[in-house]
C-alpha cells in the first residue's frame, strides 16, 4: 500500500474515535492546514481555460452540475463537438478530440481537485450562498490547464465556515456536516 493509501486507511479507523473527541481537533487541523497546494497532472489534451474564457463561454455552460448537485463534473466530449465540429476543425489537438468523439469515447481528464471518500462536500449549498468559483479555485480563465490553487484540507474549510453569519456556525462546523 502506498503511503498516502495507509494514511487514508488509519484515518478512517481513526475517524469515529475523533468525530467523538470535538473541538480541539478543529483548532489543530486550522494549524496544520499549511501544506502548499499539488501541481497539475498531465492532462490527454492541452486544454486552456483562458482560451475558451476569451470566446465569453461561461464555467457552468462546461460545469453545469456545479449548480444543482454535489459535483461540477466534465464536459462530455460531445459538448466538445458541439462547437468544434465546425470551430478550428483542421487544428491538430482539435482533430485529437474529434477522435475521441468519432469513436464515442470519453476524454480521459485527470482528477485534481479530489476529496478523501469520507469527507462530504457539495457545490450547490455554497453556489446558492453566493460563494463564486474563483473563492475557492482562483481565476481558471486566466490559465491553462486548471490546477489546483489552495490545499484544500480540513483548516481551509473550516476557516471559512466559521467566518459565517452566527447563527449558522454551529451547523456549518458540526463534524457530521463533512464527515456523514
Ligand atoms: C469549454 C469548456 C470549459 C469551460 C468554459 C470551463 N471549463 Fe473548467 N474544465 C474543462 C475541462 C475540459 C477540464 C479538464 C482539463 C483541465 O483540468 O484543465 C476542466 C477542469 C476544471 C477544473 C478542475 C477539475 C478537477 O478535476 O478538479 C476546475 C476547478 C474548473 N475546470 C473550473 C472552471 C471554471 C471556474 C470555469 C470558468 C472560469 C471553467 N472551468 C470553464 C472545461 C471547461
Ligand atoms: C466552496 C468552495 C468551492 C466553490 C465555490 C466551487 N468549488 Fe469546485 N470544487 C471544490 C471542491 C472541494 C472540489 C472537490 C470535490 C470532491 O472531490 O468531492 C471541487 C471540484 C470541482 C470540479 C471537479 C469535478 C467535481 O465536481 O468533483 C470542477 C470541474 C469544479 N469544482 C468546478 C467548479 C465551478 C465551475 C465552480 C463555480 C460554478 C466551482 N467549482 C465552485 C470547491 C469549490
Ligand atoms: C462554445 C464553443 C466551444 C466549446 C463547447 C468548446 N470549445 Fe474549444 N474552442 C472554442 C473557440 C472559440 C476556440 C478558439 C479557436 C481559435 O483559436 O480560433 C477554441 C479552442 C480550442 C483549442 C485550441 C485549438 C488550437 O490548437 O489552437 C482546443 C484544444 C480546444 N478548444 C478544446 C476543447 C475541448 C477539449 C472542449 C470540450 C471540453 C472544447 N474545446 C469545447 C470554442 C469551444
Ligand atoms: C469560502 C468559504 C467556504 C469554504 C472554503 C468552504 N465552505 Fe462550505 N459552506 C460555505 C457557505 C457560505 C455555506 C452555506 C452556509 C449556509 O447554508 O448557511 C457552506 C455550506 C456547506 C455545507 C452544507 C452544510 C449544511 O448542512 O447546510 C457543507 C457540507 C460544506 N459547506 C462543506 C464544505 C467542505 C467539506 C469544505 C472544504 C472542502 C467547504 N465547505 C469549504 C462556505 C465555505
Ligand atoms: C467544513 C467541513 C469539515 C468539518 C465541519 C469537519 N471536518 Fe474533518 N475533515 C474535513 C476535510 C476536508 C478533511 C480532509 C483533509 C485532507 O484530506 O487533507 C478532514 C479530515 C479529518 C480527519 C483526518 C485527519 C487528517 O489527516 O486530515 C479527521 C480525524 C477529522 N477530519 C475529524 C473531524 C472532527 C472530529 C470534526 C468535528 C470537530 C471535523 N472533522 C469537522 C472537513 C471537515
């Protein structure tokens, strides 16, 4: 098992033990949430943010779950299609994804924002709080292929949670709010 696997799986016996244990833990994680953000993976097709940010197309008209359920999601590579049958057609990374949509197969983007299996998070209760894109991913349609821009750990969260309206912190930071 890989280092990071083992330290997943002691978490995760550890977790009924600390969601009993309380607030200390909250304190502690805000201190150790110091760790600097992972670099991008090497995605199948270089695709740029700013780019398509500059032809005015919109995050959710790529992302459109981020607005109704717990995750963004991908563009299908059919959404691709849509403009690039007749967009850029001869362009050689333009041709790449045509492939993929002539033979029916999803593109294959890698994963970089990625929460742990036992922490729950939702896109659409911070959407409907007014929270935009940018607070917590930085300005995508200033780069290239998206990376991620804060450690998104327990601190992060947290910090921001407990900055909420009074009578809502107590909700918003209840252990079971994150880990179900
Ligand atoms: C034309 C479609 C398109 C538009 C518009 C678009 N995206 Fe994306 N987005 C993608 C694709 C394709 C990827 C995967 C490649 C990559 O990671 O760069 C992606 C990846 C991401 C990721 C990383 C996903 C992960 O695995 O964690 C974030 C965050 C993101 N986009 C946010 C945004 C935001 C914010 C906007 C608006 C400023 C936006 N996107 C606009 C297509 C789009
Ligand atoms: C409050 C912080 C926050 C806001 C606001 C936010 N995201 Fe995310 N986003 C996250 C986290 C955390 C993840 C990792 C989710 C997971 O793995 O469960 C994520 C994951 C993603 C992904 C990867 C696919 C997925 O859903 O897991 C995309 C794409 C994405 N966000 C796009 C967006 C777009 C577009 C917006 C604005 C419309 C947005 N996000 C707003 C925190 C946020
Ligand atoms: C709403 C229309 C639209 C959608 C949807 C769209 N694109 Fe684009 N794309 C554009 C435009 C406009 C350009 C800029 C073309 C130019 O440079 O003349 C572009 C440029 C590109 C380029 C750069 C071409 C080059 O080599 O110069 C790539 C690669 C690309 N798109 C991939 C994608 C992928 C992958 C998706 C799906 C996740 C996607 N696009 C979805 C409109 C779109
Ligand atoms: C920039 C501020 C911010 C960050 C960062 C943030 N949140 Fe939130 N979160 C909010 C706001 C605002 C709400 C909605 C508040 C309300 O409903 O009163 C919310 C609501 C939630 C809810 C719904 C709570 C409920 O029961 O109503 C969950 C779950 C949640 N956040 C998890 C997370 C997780 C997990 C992270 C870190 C990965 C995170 N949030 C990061 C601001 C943030
Ligand atoms: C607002 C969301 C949120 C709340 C509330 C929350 N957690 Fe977490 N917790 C997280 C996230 C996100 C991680 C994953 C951190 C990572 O992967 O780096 C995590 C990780 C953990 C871990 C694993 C330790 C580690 O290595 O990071 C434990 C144990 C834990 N939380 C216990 C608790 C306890 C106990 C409470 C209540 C006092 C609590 N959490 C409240 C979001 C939350």
């Amino acid at each position: 098992m890989s280092g990071a696997g083992r330290r997943r799986a002691s978490i995760r016996l550890m977790l009924p033990l600390a969601l009993a244990g309380g607030a200390v833990l909250v304190v502690a994680a805000i201190l150790l949430s110091q760790r600097t953000a992972e670099s991008a993976p090497a995605q199948p097709i270089a695709f740029s943010h700013r780019t398509h940010a500059e032809a005015e197309i919109q995050c959710l008209f790529c992302h459109p779950n981020a607005l109704r359920s717990d995750v963004a999601g991908m563009p299908s590579v059919e959404r691709c299609a849509g403009c690039h049958r007749t967009i850029a057609t001869t362009r050689r990374r333009i041709q790449t994804v045509l492939g993929y949509w002539e033979r029916g197969e999803p593109i294959p983007w890698q994963p970089i924002n990625k929460m742990a299996d036992f922490v729950f998070f939702s896109h659409q209760p911070h959407l409907a709080a007014g929270v935009g894109c940018e607070t917590c991913h930085g300005d995508v349609g200033k780069m290239n292929a998206a990376r991620q821009v804060v450690n998104m750990d327990m601190g992060w969260c947290l910090n921001c949670h407990l900055k909420q309206p009074e009578t809502a912190v107590a909700r918003l930071t209840d252990c079971l709010a994150c880990h179900k």
